[in-house]
C-alpha cells in the first residue's frame, strides 16, 4: 500500500504541500498563455488540475521498485520518461476536461488556454519526475528506520537471551553440585560462567567485534556447558587462517551455539559433537555450526528467538549480502551464516 | 519402612546435589536414577516407587509426559530451572516442586510435605493433563502426543493425528491407520492442541482439520465429514459452525 494512506501525518501534509507548486504553475500558465488568461480563470483551472497532479503523482510509488542501485540507468530513463510523459499526458486532458467545462463560465476560454499547452506539459512532466525522486526519498528513509528499529530490537532480545534464565539457573546447580563433590570444578565453573556473563556484557554493547571475539565468546558459553553436560558435550573448531580479524555483529555465533546444544546435544541421550568452521571465501566470511539431533524426537517447543534474531540483525546490517541458511540432515542440523568481509580497519575486501 | 525414590533428570550434577542431600535423609531409599524421560517411564512402571523427583526439561520426554505415561498415583516433587509458567501452575495446584538451585532447608521442607502425603495416605489425585495444560504459555500447544501401550511408549507428533473419538474414560488416537488408547478426556485433549488445527466437530470427536476433504449433509441436522482416506465423521450441529468458522466457508 502507498505510504501516505499508511501514515495519517503523511497524509495530512501531503495536499497543503501543493499549494506552493500550484502557485508556481498557475504563474507558468498565466505567462506562457502570454498574459491572456486572467488570474482568476488561472486559478479556476489551476486549483482543480493541482489536485488531479497531487493525485497522479501518487501512482509514481509503483514504478518505484526499481532497485536504482542494481537497475541500467538506461533502464531507469526508459522507465521513468515514458511513465512521466503517460502522466502528464492524464493530467493534460483532465486539463482540456476543465478548462472545456469552465468555458460555459468563462467566454472563449479554450484558444486562450492552447499556447500554454506545451510548456505546461512539460512542466507536469517535470513534476511528475520530481515526485519519483521523492518517492524513492521516502521509501529509503522508510528502509532505513526500520532496519534501525529491528536491529534495535533484535539486539535488545538477543542481550536478554544472553542471561537466558534457564541456563543461568542451571549452571549455578551445577555449582551447587560441584562444591561438595569437586570443589575444584566447582570453582572453574564460577569462573566460566562469570567469563561468559562478563564477555556477553562487555561485547554486547558494541557495534561489531572481532570474529575472534564472537569465537571466544561462544568458547567461554561452551566452557559452562561443558561441565554441566561433561563427557555429552564435545566441541571440534576449524578456522581459516585470519578469519578471526573479519569484523562482525557481537552474539551472532553464540546463539547458533546455543541452539546446537539445546535442540541437538541435549536431545541425545549419548551426547555428541559440535562442529564450528569459519572460512574466508570470495571477499565473505563464512561461519556454520553443526550438531547432531535425535531425529526422533518430535520438535520442542521453541522460543524461535535464537535463529529468527540472528537473521533480523543479519538482514539489517548487511541486507541481502548477509544471510542464516539452515540446513537439516537426516541426523544432521547446519545453520550457516555468509556475511561480508570487513577486516580490522573496517576496510571492505 | 523407608520412602523408595527414583531421580529424574538429564543432568548429572542435578542428580548429584538431590543425591547428596538425601544421603542425609534415613528414611529414603533411592532405588533407581534416570536421565531421560524413556528411561523414567521404564523405571517408574517396573519398580512402583513412592515418591520421584521429577525434571521439567528433559531430553526425548519431558516431566509431565513422564507423569502422563505412569499414571498419577506416586507422590511428585517436580525440579526446575526457570519457568514462570510451570512454577505458577504449580503453586496453584499445590504441587510440590523445588527451583534449582535449593539448599537442604528447601528439600527438607519439601520432603516433609511429601512424608505427610505418604503417611495420611492421601492420594496425589493429581490431573496431570491440567497441570500441564496450566504451565503451558499461552497461546503455545502441544506438538506431540504420549501414549502408553502395554510395554510400549508411543510418540505422535501433533500434525499424524487423524482424529480422536472420545471412548468413556479414554480417547481413542487414530493416527496412520492405527489406534491408540489414552486414558484422557477429549476435552482435556482438546485444550491441549492447538485450536486452529483441530476441531471438536461432535461431542465424542475431534479432527485434524487438515484431513478433511469434504463435507456432506446427513440427516436434517447434522452432516458427516469425509477425511482423506475415506472414514466418515459425524458433524453435529454446532460441530459445523465451528468447523464452518475455521474453514471460512
């Protein structure tokens, strides 16, 4: 749907923001009619033909889905002129209804009329080009706030599912275990889990980190897991060389992590490996994190925030260059995220 | 005469702490630990224990689809992490349950509420379908039915279930051309899946909205539903305003 009808503000301002160009066309018609026209038949024209163009003007929304980044400029001319001339060839008969019917008010009103065909043409042309432009104003302004609003939001989700409750209390069971039976262990899970809470807290609040970081964040979230699933949780890592420096959104891997152990190793009883690689590929960072899952087990009810935010945040930092792929084995679960490479310095390769 | 326990619980170190704190306990004798839910099936159905203490989240079966499978006629003391919904529905049906981490004060008073149970011999008269259809956030549904027969556990996922026919206490699942008996009221089964997908089309039936291929009239007031593979529904009347309604015909 167009804009204006979505956003009451929109809609508001959008004919008192016409008064102004009817202005400026009603002086056109009055001087390129060579000053035949009076200004009252001027304004009995212009005001109807303003709200006509207002109107018309509206339907340039949908010629805008052009992607003028990825379109042929030629393309986009041979788009755009031709819908331009279409729209002002509308309005001028509407033009030609009106100043038709204002002549049984206004005598020989037609031939005066004729002369400033042409340059109002032109003119509406003009116009109609202007409010492409807008419009695709609009609609990148309108892209911008609401990839802010859902990176805002997904980052926000994905802090709290950072201290997700149930790992939380969990793990300081495991504590609480681990003091009378092995109070050494006891205290190495302290630790793990204060690195990890530190590390989420600290990384968490900045705009992008080291690939490194986000590893030894998921390292750190793993240690704690660890302990609480012992011999079940096994861990295997292979890494690109230099991979560690490409820059990306912090909590993007851990959730992947997380996830893995969730639906995957804590759905077998036996337990099972974790696989995370990261690769450098074609100027793209490459990351996929591989579990086994028992396939009979009928899906848990899931909260769907781990994946579905690191998606949103994916889609509204990088767009279409970054993406989740999920894949399912018959015992196998893949998610893989592609993202583009931006080294230590922010340089794009 | 000593409490025989079973621990239930996929970690290790939960089983642990329970362990350790019941060590200091004389009068309970723990007979067997799992770690899954299959497993505390087995164990609870072969040794009879009096009184399970009994994880929420576990791997292949969770707690209440443990208790669903045993029947209810052992004392329960559930253990749980975090979950603001099993918590609250506990506390509403006065369910004994300990919130990880507890210390011994916690157990113990939980143990003697146990030990009066036993020893008033009050049944635990506990509507497992309830309880769970309680701890259930709004708005999600069970994906999954647990049904016992005989010696065998059965897993059907939400979306192989046919229909369902209210038999006196039991309801009859008929899923893939076969039919399992659960003790549960269809009602009960009704609130437990998800509204959009399964319809109570007549007093004693409920379908899976997705295997009917047509419906025809009947008699004057009711109609008959055909599923997919050709068995026949009845459709009462309000049966099919229901139906009329998700369909949107």
């Amino acid at each position: 749907m167009h804009p204006i009808f979505r956003n009451k503000q929109f809609f508001r301002a959008y004919l008192p923001a016409w008064v102004p160009i009817g202005l400026i066309l009603a002086g056109v018609l009055r001087y390129s009619s060579h000053l035949e026209l009076r200004w009252i038949e001027v304004a009995a024209i212009m005001a109807p033909l303003t709200v006509v163009l207002a109107i018309v003007c509206l339907s340039a929304w949908y010629i805008c889905r052009f992607d003028l980044r990825t379109t042929a400029d030629w393309k986009l001319f041979a788009i755009f002129v031709p819908s331009a001339m279409c729209a002002s060839t509308v309005v001028m008969v509407c033009g030609h209804l009106i100043v038709w019917t204002l002549g049984h008010v206004f005598p020989n009103l037609e031939p005066r009329f004729r002369p400033a065909i042409p340059v109002l043409a032109v003119m509406f042309c003009l116009v109609y080009l202007l409010s492409i432009l807008l419009h695709y104003l609009v609609q990148a302004l309108e892209t911008s706030q609401r990839a802010e609003i859902l990176s805002r939001e997904a980052e926000l989700k994905a802090l709290k599912a950072q201290v997700n409750p149930h790992f939380l209390f969990n793990s300081l069971n495991s504590i609480s275990a681990l003091t009378s039976i092995d109070p050494a262990r006891a205290r190495q899970m302290c630790i793990a889990l204060s690195d990890f809470l530190r590390n989420s807290l600290r990384l968490g609040e900045r705009a992008s980190i080291s690939f490194g970081e986000e590893l030894s964040l998921a390292r750190s979230y793993l240690k704690v897991e660890r302990v609480r699933f012992g011999q079940k949780l096994r861990v295997v890592q292979r890494l690109s060389e230099g991979c560690e420096n490409c820059r990306v959104p912090p909590l993007l891997v851990q959730p992947l992590v997380e996830n893995a152990i969730k639906h995957g190793i804590a759905t077998l009883s036996e337990g099972g490996e974790i696989a995370v690689t990261g690769e450098h590929v074609d100027g793209r960072l490459r990351v996929t994190v591989e579990n086994p899952f028992d396939p009979e087990a009928p899906p848990a009810q899931r909260t769907g925030f781990g994946l579905a935010g690191v998606r949103n945040r994916l889609e509204a930092r990088y767009g279409p260059a970054g993406r989740l792929q999920i894949e399912v084995e018959p015992s196998l679960y893949r998610a893989t995220i592609v993202l583009p490479w931006a080294d230590g310095e922010g340089n794009q390769a | 005469m000593s409490i025989r326990t079973i621990l239930v619980d996929d970690e290790q170190l939960a089983r642990a702490v329970l362990r350790e704190y019941i060590s200091g306990e004389q009068d309970i004798e723990i007979i067997a630990e799992c770690g899954n839910g299959f497993d505390a099936v087995k164990a609870i159905s072969e040794h009879r224990p009096e009184l399970v203490f009994l994880d929420v989240q576990m791997p292949k079966l969770d707690g209440f689809e443990v208790l669903e499978l045993v029947g209810s006629d052992v004392a329960v003391v559930f253990v749980t992490a975090y979950d603001q919904y099993a918590t609250r529905a506990f506390d509403a049906s006065a369910v004994d349950y300990l919130l990880k981490p507890f210390d011994l004060t916690r157990f113990k008073a939980a143990l003697d509420k146990v030990r009066q149970r036993i020893a008033a011999r009050m049944p635990s008269n506990l509507n497992v379908a309830e309880l769970r259809q309680a701890a259930t956030a709004p708005g999600q549904y069970t994906q999954r039915i647990v049904v016992r027969d005989g010696v065998q556990l059965h897993v059907i996922p939400a979306a192989q279930l046919d229909f369902a026919e209210a038999q006196d206490d039991y309801v009859a699942l008929h899923t893939r051309g076969k039919t399992l008996l659960k003790q549960q009221t269809i009602t009960n089964l009704e609130r437990a899946l998800d509204p959009a997908r399964f319809v109570r089309v007549h007093r004693s039936f409920l379908v899976n909205l997705e295997r009917i291929s047509k419906v025809e009239p009947y008699t004057k007031d009711t109609r008959l539903a055909v599923l997919a593979d050709g068995t026949k529904i009845p459709v009462s009347r309000s049966g099919f305003l229901r139906l009329k309604e998700l369909m949107q015909l």
